[in-house]
C-alpha cells in the first residue's frame, strides 16, 4: 500500500477487494474516508495519478473553504 501526505489528507492506493489484480485509491482525512475512487484502475500507477489529482483538488477546496 503506498500512501501520499497533504496535510491532514492521505491518499491510499490498495488493491481492490472484489478483483486484486485492479487497484482503488482512497483520501482520508486522518481515519475518516474524506473522498475514494467510483471504480476500480487497472493498475497501481493509475490509480495513484487519479488519486494524486484527487488529493490536490481536495487539499484546494479545503484550503480555500479557510
């Protein structure tokens, strides 16, 4: 599992529980699902650029909500 720090946000990409050959990313808000993927990646390294852009889009909205 890797995992991409933007204060207090996480990203998390895991493989996908119902097929672990595709992949989820997941953005908490410490252990609270702040917001996740609507389905799953065909690889790890899609997943984390979505889940990257994701990241960077909620740590805007939360930074600018300020």
């Amino acid at each position: 599992m890797a995992a991409e720090f933007a204060a207090p946000l996480v990203l998390q990409v895991e493989p996908c529980k119902d097929d672990p050959s595709r992949f989820r990313w997941i953005i908490r808000d410490r252990d609270h699902v702040f917001r996740q993927s609507c389905y799953s990646l065909a690889s790890e390294e899609e997943a984390r650029t979505e889940g990257s852009a994701a990241l960077r889009e909620a740590a805007a909205l939360l930074r600018d909500s300020c």
